[in-house]
C-alpha cells in the first residue's frame, strides 16, 4: 500500500498566511477526574433510582436516597467520579438499569 500523507503534500499543506495551532491530544489515559451524571427522567419511580445506586454504587440507603432526591430537584447529579474507563462502565451499567447517564470532565 501506498505511504501516509504528510503535510507537505500540496493538498494537504496548508494555504500560504494560514495560521496552524498545535493542540495536544487528548490523552483518556491521563490522571484528571471524569464524572457519572445521572439525568432525571419522566419514566423510572425515585424509589428505583435509590436502589439503583444503592445496588450498583454499594452506597448506603441515605446516601442512595441523597443522590436520587439531588437527580429528582436539579435535574441531574453527579453519583460517581474516577477514571475515564471506570466512568464509562458505569454509565453504560445505568443505562442497562434504564437511567439516564452521560460522562463529563469532572472539573467542567
């Protein structure tokens, strides 16, 4: 096969004046925070919620109950922060559970 083009092909070079910003790229492996957001919904009951995190999460009744009333008043709440990988096998592990979940930057 043929080799990977570089930026001094013409078609890929940019115009002459054209600024070029260098970004890193995002590392998923880095050390910074990610979160679990759960979304409030119309359809699963508060009480299936707090057993949700309560089952999945081991968090205590309180703390369960805490987190669902959070997600039911402000629309969302964070129920879990680590890894990048780690928040992403627990929002899929909430939507198996039929929640609504999203990751995020836990710093945004």
């Amino acid at each position: 096969m043929g080799c990977m083009p570089t930026t001094s092909d013409p078609i890929l070079a940019p115009a002459a004046g054209t600024a070029i910003e260098e970004r890193p790229i995002e590392d998923s492996y880095d050390d910074s925070p990610w979160a679990t957001i759960v979304w409030d919904d119309p359809v699963n009951l508060m009480s299936y919620v707090a057993h949700v995190f309560a089952t999945y999460f081991h968090y205590s009744k309180s703390k369960a109950h805490r987190l669902m009333m959070a997600v039911h008043t402000e629309g969302k709440a964070i129920v879990a922060t680590g890894s990048k990988e780690e928040m992403e096998r627990d929002v899929t592990a909430m939507h198996e559970y039929g929640l609504w979940a999203t990751l995020d930057r836990a710093d945004s």
